[in-house]
C-alpha cells in the first residue's frame, strides 16, 4: 500500500488563505514544507481518502494523474475536504485520455447531497455516465476494488463524519482526521475488530502543541497520545506502527521547529505535502 499526503493543512491552508498573523507572513517568508494545502491522502495512485478545492494544485505540483482514480472515500461534506464541483470536469472535453474509465464516490448522506447540488447545473450527461455516488455510513464494512474499509463515527461535527480503517493485501490503515478523539461507540466497533497491528494510524493534529478540549472537534499531540494508548492496548498498534501526524492549523504554528520536536518527543511522523511512505 503507497501512501501520499498530498495535502497536510486544516481548513484554511498555511499559511491562511485571508491571514496577516506573524506565524502566516513568517510562513510566506519561509515558504517550503511550511506550506500546506488541505487535506488529502492518495493511495496506490488510484484511491483518495478526500478531495479537495486543492486537488487540481496537488495533482499538477506532484505530478500524479487523477484520471487514473476509480475511488474516492470523503471523510465529511466540508469544503476543505470535499470540493465537488470539479467532478463536472471528468469527461466530455475537459479531459481525454483518461486512465480509469469510471470514478466511484463514498461518502455519507449529506456528502450525497453536496455532491448533487454541486454537479447539478454543469454536468454533462456524458461525465455524470462514468461517475457514481454511494452512500454509506458509520459502523458498516464496505469493499471496493480489493480494499475492505470499515467505518466509524467520527466527534467532529452533526452531520456524521467518518473514520475509516482501511485494509489492502494484507496491509492496515487507520485514518483519524477531522475528530476530536475517538467517540465510546467508534472506540468499541474499532476496538472489536481485534486482529494484527495497523501498519500506519494517520492522526487529526490540528492543534499540536496547545491543550485539546474535551468537546474539541480536532486534535492535538496531547490527545493523538491518548488515542495511540488506547490502540496499543487493544493490540491495533504497536512499535512498528507509523504514527502520522497531520492536518495541522496555522492557529497552532506548525513551524520547523516545533514539529521537529513533536516528532522528537512524540515518536510521530509528521506529514508535509507530498509526503511519501509505504506500507
């Protein structure tokens, strides 16, 4: 399973698209790995866990061909993590050549709906022939294209987000963003899958350093500890699990330093865009 973190940032980028803070024109002034794009995950070149307004700029500056999707699993309906608009453009003669003759969309019912209202007005009946919607839900397995993904709520919102635990020959991918910790119930479900250790654990850490709250809607380092805790106990990680930390917020001033010492005192990886690893 080869992962890219395409995009590593919170709902307002990083530097913040509209902000004039001394982390942000410190970060314009740095520029490099400071910069970070909302957030997505490519797998295998042909899955997505998300697709951004950013996706057009990630599939350009790395040079990856988004014809070649078939899947794209959308955590939630926020725009930084699922921007539909631009599905109106897979076919007809906006593109030509494309790898994969179809596209399948997961997400949950209010994704649905966004999908719909988004594609409506500009969608040629020659695009929308190779692109489907499924709805799906929390608590519930789902298989596709050789990936079994089981899904759990998410605490991030009232419009049931997801988290997925994703499974490929083998390999394991738990993937945390967009939740403030892990509810009871998504505790449980997660926890009674048992089996072998997830080969990787992608973590919300939207606040880094400062203090999570306990009705945040995302995560820090404080509590991405407590949640790798609770796996480790259960058995789903362990020392050779990568723990990565992503998703970060200009608020929290993810700068060099202090992720180098997240990375240092936490054992994380911390995720920058274009990031590559495989499992």
């Amino acid at each position: 399973m080869k992962l890219r973190y395409l995009g590593t940032g919170a709902a307002e980028g990083v530097p913040a698209l509209f902000c004039n803070c001394a982390y942000c024109a410190a970060a314009k002034r740095r520029g490099g790995r400071e910069l970070r794009s909302r957030a997505q995950l490519l797998i295998d070149g042909e899955f997505s866990v998300d697709f951004p307004p950013d996706a057009f700029y990630h599939a350009a500056r790395f040079r990856e061909d988004f014809s070649a999707l078939k899947y794209i699993l959308v955590t939630h309906a926020h725009m930084d993590h699922f921007y539909a608009h631009d599905f109106v453009l897979r076919g007809y003669k906006y593109a030509w050549d494309m790898r994969s003759p179809s596209l399948e969309v997961y997400g949950n019912r209010e994704t649905g709906e966004i999908f719909r209202e988004s594609t409506r007005r500009e969608m040629k009946p020659q695009v929308m022939e190779h692109l489907s919607f499924h709805e799906i839900e929390a608590f519930c397995t789902y298989s596709f294209g050789g990936y079994v993904v089981h899904t759990f709520a998410a605490k991030h919102s009232s419009r049931e987000p997801l988290l997925f635990l994703i499974e490929k020959d083998g390999k394991r991918l738990l993937h945390l963003c967009d939740t403030g910790g892990l509810p009871p119930e998504s505790e449980r479900s997660l926890l009674a899958l048992g089996g072998k250790p997830c080969d990787a654990v992608t973590l919300d850490c939207t606040f880094l350093w400062d203090r999570t709250a306990a009705d945040a809607r995302h995560m820090g380092l404080d509590a991405d500890r407590r949640v790798v805790e609770t796996l480790e106990r259960a058995g789903l990680a362990d020392g050779a699990t990568k723990k990565i930390i992503t998703h970060f917020s200009h608020n929290a001033s993810p700068s060099p330093a202090r992720i180098r010492r997240a990375e240092r005192e936490y054992g994380f990886i911390a995720a920058y865009d274009g990031m590559e690893l495989e499992l």
